[in-house]
C-alpha cells in the first residue's frame, strides 16, 4: 500500500490531512515524530512521499539524495518523494508563500520588507521577497546580530517599511491575543503577510485591515503548498481553477458564521436555518446560563450588567476560537471591541438588520423589557451594528430568506 503523510513534532492541529483529501485520492497521515524516531524513519524509507513540517525541515536534509535548488537557497526542506529508494527532497513552501503575497496584490519591488522571525518559513519568505524583487529584505529577531535587527530596531529605525511578512507563531491558537508586533508604527505600510493560518485571521491580520491595509493570513499558502506537494507526489498538474476551489471550499469549513443584531432580531432563528453540515449552532446566551445556571435576568438582578459583559466576553472567546460555528450573539456583544476581534478571527460577522418595528421587548430581556427601552438600546447601538459588520443583512420577509442571504453572501465573499 502506497503511503503519504505529513512528519513532525506536534500535528493536533494540522489541516494537511483534509487539505490532501481534497487535492488527491491517496491515504495521508499525520506521522509525530520525536527527534529520535527522525534516522529509522528515514532509513527504513517506509513511504512513498511526504510532507515535512515544524522543526525537522532543516533536521531531514542530511537524509536526502537530492535538495532543488528553492530548497537549497532556503535552507529548508518540506517536500520528500521516494524515487526506488533515493529521496528527493523540496520546499513547496516557497510557491505557497509566493502565491500568497500575489493573491493579496502586493507589489514587492523596490520595497523594504520586514521579516519577522528566523525559521524555516522566515527562510523561505527572505528568498521570496528578494526573488520578487525587494529592495530590502530585514529580519526581526528578539535578540541582535549581525543577520537580525530587534523589533525595537524595526519601529525606530524602519517605521517606513512598506511589507511585513510574519513567520512567528505569534497569534496561532491557542495564543490567539498575542501579536508580534503594532502595525500602527509603520506610517508607510502597504500590506502585512501572516504564515499564521489557525486563526484564519490573526490580531495583526486585523489591525492591518482596520487601517486600510492588504492584509491576509496564512491559510492560502497553506493550501498551495500543498497543491504543488501533490504535483511533485504523483507527477501530475493542478490548474489554478482547481488549487482555488480547494482553498475555497478549504475556508468555507473553517470560517465560523456569526449573527449579530438587537434582541428579538432573529439570530437564532436564522442560526438554525442556515443548514451547513458538519456545523454546530452555539447560541452566546444559552452559554452564558449554562455556566452561571441561572437566567441572565436572574444573572444581572444579582451581579450586575459589568459582571453579565465580563461573562460574555469569556464566552465569546472561547466560543470563537474553535471553527465550523454559526454563533448566534447576545444583543450587547458588538459594544465591546475584544468581542468583535474574537469573532472575526475565525469568521464573519452579519448583522440582522431587523427594523425596529419587528423588535418585540420581553420580559427575559431585563436591558430590553420594555418598549421605551429597547427603542433607546436600538438608537444607542444601530451604528455600532453596522460599523462591526462585515455583511448586513437587510429586513426582509422571513428568517429563511435571511438565512439563504447569508447562505449565499458568503459564498460569494470567498470568490
């Protein structure tokens, strides 16, 4: 039986496995290795090719007969093909990250890049950079030398910096908070790069948006390495057409549905008819009462409006981190930014734009109980509603037009 596979120290969240599905009809396993396993591995030769990932793309050249000339420049190798026994090794990665960039629609020429970080995918986006015509190419360490400049360096010294290319793991889950560095710094800043794909979208993904910058996360070049490892196992050709498909539909299962609106919009409503298999409906409320085993009115009665927010927020956070979720939000949620970020790292935000006239105050709803006050909460946060959203959703005749808007919007956002 042919075998194809990924190796590596730690795989748990690797979506190489259902990338490869997707690309090709091969068995592909997720293969942890410790740095002693790495030599039997190699001599037993026990495979028909593989994919090689965090930290053994350096560790596995010794092993091989043959290194292409991308991977020889990187210094890095995450591609192995065994050709009757000699194994030849490559670094796809180098395509991934090169696709990647011209998919945002970043210009390199002549531009200063920042490359934060100093392994084996930092390698790999120096040559990039430098191949797409850089004409700097500076990489940021936590520690100087002659190679690397500090990130204290990089904002004092290089605010004009117009590329940042992140390879850290700054952001990746579980540390989804942490960034690498404030783009806010860099007054000439034209697009950010992120290998980070799990998030789908990093907090330095997020910040750049914000301010108007091409900014996107590692997930594509994830998906066009892989596209160009399945060409070098099976000698084959992928169109583009095909590559993009795959990624679409690649994001499309990971990218979490949120719905936002005021209360008595519809959102779980909506959220149960928005019919995508394999996703699971969590409704931020019902969560909320589930950890506190008591109502929200019963919850606010007792602590306090501040205690029900910090609640949330925790809810929220823990809620969104994970993928494949239609989440249906609580009125409030969009009144705290932490909230938004924590949503829109793994998905999209749409507004049920619901008009006040179909808004019902009940008696469950102790911020919206009456009809005075659920006219005040509308006004209060109807443009905070749509300033947060990135899809609005407009009143219309029934929930499941609403949850086939949704359906097809964002389709439509992945083309």
């Amino acid at each position: 039986m042919k075998k194809y596979g990924c190796i590596g120290k730690k795989l748990t969240h690797s979506f190489s496995k259902e990338i490869h599905a997707r690309l090709a009809d091969y068995k592909y396993e997720l293969i942890e290795l410790t740095e002693n396993e790495i030599q039997p591995f190699f001599e037993n030769k026990d495979f028909e090719a593989i994919n090689v990932t965090i930290p053994y793309k350096q560790t596995v050249i010794p092993y091989l007969d043959f290194v292409s000339e991308i991977a020889q420049k990187i210094g890095a190798v995450n591609t192995i093909v065994n050709k009757n026994g000699k194994l030849y090794g490559y670094n796809t990665d180098y395509y991934g990250m090169k696709a990647l960039i011209e998919r945002v629609g970043l210009d390199l020429s002549n531009k200063k890049v920042l490359v934060l970080g100093t392994g084996g995918t930092s390698k790999t986006a120096q040559v990039v950079a430098k191949d797409m015509g850089a004409k700097s190419v500076l990489i940021v360490s936590r520690s100087r030398s002659s190679a690397y400049i500090t990130y204290d360096e990089a904002v004092n010294d290089h605010s004009d910096a117009q590329i940042i290319i992140n390879t850290t793991p700054s952001g990746m889950y579980p540390d989804c908070e942490s960034k690498p560095i404030d783009v806010a710094n860099f007054t000439e800043l034209e697009g950010v790069i992120d290998a980070v794909y799990n998030p789908l979208c990093t907090n330095l993904v997020l910040d750049a948006r914000a301010r108007g910058i091409k900014a996107e996360g590692g997930l594509y070049m994830l998906v066009m390495q892989a596209v160009v490892a399945v060409e070098k196992f099976l000698d084959t050709k992928i169109s583009k057409s095909v590559a993009d498909d795959v990624f679409a539909s690649v994001f499309l299962s990971k990218e979490n549905i949120v719905l936002t609106g005021m209360p008595s919009s519809g959102k779980s409503t909506v959220g149960k008819l928005i019919n995508i298999e394999g996703y699971e409906l969590i409704d931020t409320d019902e969560e909320i009462e589930r950890r506190c085993a008591c109502t929200i009115k019963e919850l606010i009665a007792a602590k306090g409006e501040k205690y029900f927010r910090d609640i949330e927020s925790e809810v929220v956070r823990d809620v969104s981190s994970q993928s494949c979720r239609i989440i249906s939000t609580g009125g409030g949620v969009v009144l705290r930014e932490e909230n938004v970020r924590s949503l829109k790292r793994n998905g999209k935000i749409f507004f049920i734009d619901a008009n006040l006239s179909r808004l019902t105050a009940t008696d469950d709803r102790p911020l919206s109980d009456t009809a005075e006050k659920l006219k005040s909460l509308y006004n209060e946060r109807i443009n905070i509603y749509r300033s947060t959203a990135n899809v609005i959703v407009p009143d219309m005749e029934t929930a499941q037009d609403e949850a086939e808007y949704i359906f097809n919007k964002r389709m439509e956002l992945i083309q």
